[in-house]
C-alpha cells in the first residue's frame, strides 16, 4: 500500500485546479 504515491497525486491534481482558477 502505498499512500506517499496517492497522497503526490493529489497534491498534484490540487496545484493542476489551483492554476486552472
């Protein structure tokens, strides 16, 4: 399981949103 390589998916899909507003 691993949740360091879900939790830079999210990390990335968030700055990927931020930058989009």
């Amino acid at each position: 399981f691993q949740s360091n390589k879900y939790f830079g998916a999210l990390v990335f899909l968030g700055i990927l949103i931020a930058k989009l507003m």
